[in-house]
C-alpha cells in the first residue's frame, strides 16, 4: 500500500513487496492489512471425543477441583473399555483447562507489596549442588544461606551444610556485617532453625529462644512468612534462580568448578555478590540512611549443650553418637555444635573436634579411643556395635577379611587390634603403607609382618655430651658492680 502512495501501479508495488500481484490487488480491493483479514476461529475442524461423557466430567471437576485429566481419562478407560485411549489426554487437558478458566472456582490472588527501604533482611536456604562444586577435587554437597535486602536487591551469601540455626546465625552475621548496618526486621520461613510448633496446636509455631536473643542482638524483629507460604519470602525466593543461574555463568567464564578450599569458595562467593551489588548502589544508599550501626561484636557461631559420657566412651548429640578419650568415662561434657563440626570440652579445655554428624541414629566412633580397652577385651570386637567405624579405609577392611580366611577368629581379630593399635600409637599412614605392601605380595598381614615392614623399633637414647657449667661469669659481673659503687 505505501507503494502503491509513490507510483500507483500494482505490479511494481507487488514486485517490491515480495508477494505476488493477484495476492497484492486482493489486499488492495479488501483495503485491510493481512493481520486484519485473519477471523478468529469459533468452530471445531473435528468432534469432541469427550462429549458423551462431559456431564459426568464436570460433575466429577466440581466435586473435585484438583483432579487432573488423566486421573480421569483413566477413569473413563475402566467405565468405557475401548472408547478412549492414552494419545487423547491432551485433548481432555485442553478442555478441562478452558472448563476451569471460565467456570472453575476462583484462584487464590496476590497482591504485589510495595518495600520501605531498611524495614527488613530476608534470608532463605538454596541447594548449591546444581553448580557442582569440588573441594581439593571431592565433590561439595552444600546449601546456600542467601540474604536479601527487598528494597534495593542487595544480596549475600555464605555455604553451609544443613539449615540449622548455626548455620543461620553464620550466614546472617557475616550479611550484616559486610553491609555495616542492619535492618528493622528479619524475615525467614517456618524452619526448624528459627521456630518450633506450639503444644496442642497442629500449624501455629513460636520463635526459638535462641533465634530471638540473636536478633535482640542487632535490635531486628524477627518476622516469618505464614505457614506453607514460602512466597511470602517471594524476594529471596526469586532471586535464588536468578543468584544461580549468574554463578553458573561465572563458573563456565572460570572453566574450573575446583575450590582449593571452602573459605576461596566463599571468598568467590561474596565476590560475585559485590559484582552485583554494584548496580544497586543508588537504592542501598536509601536504605543505609535509615538502617542502625551494628554492635560491636558478632555472637558465638555455635549452640552449646552439655552431654554424659557412658560407659561405652560415647556421647549422644543431637541424636547422633560420638566417640571421646575414655579418660572422661562417666563425666559431664560441655560440646559446641557448630554447623559443620562439633568441639568438646572438659574444664574448659577442648578435648576433641570432629566432623558434626547429619540425620539421626548415625555414629562417628574414633578407633584410636577405644583401642586400648579392645586389645584388652579381643571378644568384645565380633559384635561391637560400631565395629565398622573400626576400618579406617578399605585397606584395613580387606587386610581384615585376609586373616579371617588364614586364621581362627580370635587370633585374626587379636592380630587385626594390635595392628589399629600399632596405628594409633605410631603412624596410621605407616601402617596403611605396609598393609598395602603385604597385598602386593600375597603375604598374611599378620602384626608381626607389619611391625618388620614399619621396622619399629624402641626410640634410642641420643649420645650427648655432658654440658660444662661455668660460674665464672657471675664473679665477673658481681666485681665490675663493685667497681662501679666504689
């Protein structure tokens, strides 16, 4: 049409418009655009399969709305043997979606909130799995702890191994005091970290007194979303997906996903939250005029707990049991359960740091505590409870099993005690290398052949001679004194 303005002949217009002439005097007799000639379609090109039976569909909608189109069709399929088949659920998903948008019942509607500046941190757990990162080259199975601010999108993140409440007071912490400010309120969801269930009552669930006191700490109010509504976290929510998606990228720039350790991973981390952060400048500007200056001290990373130490030269944790010095059988342990290890004091002295343990009914025991008493007791060692977390690798399994096909069973497990005990008494890698020494050859691992591999021997007495003790030099500094009152 536009060319037909310039010179009004119809084949030249048609020729520079790429259409053929017939298609362009159509257009031009209809006087419409090809967008305008298009009439919406309000017929069928086939019959509905489902109409027969639509009644009893709708009936069965209304009654229950959740319902989806193949619990039905596979209904239809027991009444009607035959009539339908599994290729023409997509049909029936159309027609039950078109059902629902103009009779169904209502759907729940949300209003977008509009954020004051400084009036609250979100903070929300994420996988971090998804972006596979590698410690020293093993894999990290990790969390995220994610902090937002809602009003400008500032944003912090630290790794963590569990939502607990160890783990968030690590993750906040370390938000705040990189922002230098902190917030009116703290915003999280109903996790077990920050909140617990009422006595009596099946949904309404009240602050734990540890999470309360730390945010007294930093004068925030604590604030939760409802109970299953994690949309009302929508803000940390939304940007996890976003938080990821631009670690994956930086990951792919980077062309590793090995960390030498976890603190360079953070330290990446947070480096790819300051990238971000940059762009958000001019609202966090408004939020750090209204926010309050931060205490001058972080609070302690840990819940502490006290523990009874059986019999057994075990505690109990959360659960979980662990092994401790026998020494302190029948004594009362204080043990700070941080989120990724646990510390054991007695008398204000630590006396043990292990690896905190995960889930419940799981066990950590440390041969070297318990060693002693067993090459004391060998038949205590076929049933032992934890006789597995006796195996400290797969070479001491298999050396095991060697003398349990060469030897009786009290002889194989006596030889098998005294080698741990050659391990914890001299070098577990030592005797490691002689048992995998042993194997090579085919030779019985017995505790005399890995004392001969390790040729362990009785220290000696270093020969030294006997130091000469010269008073002389006294003298000499009591007369020059003399000399100098005189």
């Amino acid at each position: 049409m536009e060319e037909m303005t310039k010179h009004g002949q119809v084949g030249v217009a048609a020729m520079r418009s790429g259409m053929d002439r017939k298609t362009a005097r159509r257009y031009l007799a209809e006087g419409k655009l090809p967008s305008e000639t298009k009439a919406e379609r309000t017929w069928r090109t086939r019959p509905d399969p489902f109409d027969a039976d639509w009644p009893g569909i709708e009936k069965m909608l209304k009654s229950a709305p959740d319902l989806q189109a193949k619990t039905i069709l596979e209904s239809l399929q027991g009444a009607h043997p035959g009539r339908y088949q599994d290729g023409q659920v997509r049909t029936l998903q159309r027609r039950i979606k078109q059902w629902r948008a103009s009779e169904g019942p209502p759907k729940e509607v949300f209003f977008p909130q509009e954020h004051r500046p400084g009036e609250a941190m979100q903070t929300d757990f994420t996988s971090g799995n998804r972006l596979r990162i590698t410690i020293a080259g093993e894999p990290f199975d990790h969390l995220l702890c994610h902090s937002v601010l809602p009003y400008s999108n500032w944003e912090s993140a630290t790794s963590c191994s569990s939502e607990s409440m160890p783990a968030l007071k690590r993750g906040v912490q370390t938000s705040l005091f990189r922002l230098g400010r902190a917030p009116e309120h703290h915003q999280t969801d109903h996790s077990t970290a920050t909140t617990h269930r009422e006595l009596g009552t099946s949904k309404k669930r009240r602050f734990n007194d540890d999470y309360m006191a730390f945010c007294q700490h930093f004068a925030m109010k604590p604030r939760t979303t409802g109970v299953g509504k994690k949309e009302q976290n929508g803000d940390a929510e939304s940007l996890h997906r976003v938080f990821k998606n631009r670690l994956e990228q930086r990951l792919l720039l980077r062309g590793s996903r090995d960390f030498p350790t976890v603190e360079a991973y953070e330290a990446w981390l947070w480096d790819d939250c300051q990238r971000a952060n940059r762009g958000r400048s001019a609202r966090l500007a408004d939020e750090m005029k209204v926010m309050r200056p931060l205490p001058a001290w972080r609070l302690a990373e840990y819940s502490e707990l006290e523990a009874s130490v059986t019999s057994a030269s075990t505690i109990r944790v959360k659960k979980n049991t662990y092994s401790v010095p026998s020494r302190l059988i029948g004594e009362k342990v204080k043990v700070r359960l941080f989120d990724t290890r646990i510390e054991v004091f007695y008398g204000g002295v630590r006396q043990l740091s292990a690896d905190r343990l995960r889930g419940e009914a799981n066990h950590r025991i440390n041969y070297r505590h318990v060693i002693m008493w067993l090459v004391r007791k060998p038949g205590a060692f076929e049933r032992y409870k934890y006789r597995e977390d006796l195996f400290p690798s797969l070479v001491f399994r298999r050396a095991y099993d060697r003398l349990k096909e060469a030897l009786r069973d009290r002889d194989a497990d006596l030889n098998y005690l005294r080698i741990l005990q050659l391990a914890a008494t001299t070098s577990e890698a030592g005797v490691l290398l002689a048992l995998s020494q042993c194997a090579s050859k085919d030779e019985l691992p017995t505790i005399e052949a890995i004392k001969g591999l390790m040729q362990v021997d009785a220290p000696e007495v270093p020969d030294m001679p006997e130091i000469e003790i010269d008073l002389g030099c006294f003298d000499q500094l009591l007369d020059e004194r003399e000399e100098k009152i005189g």
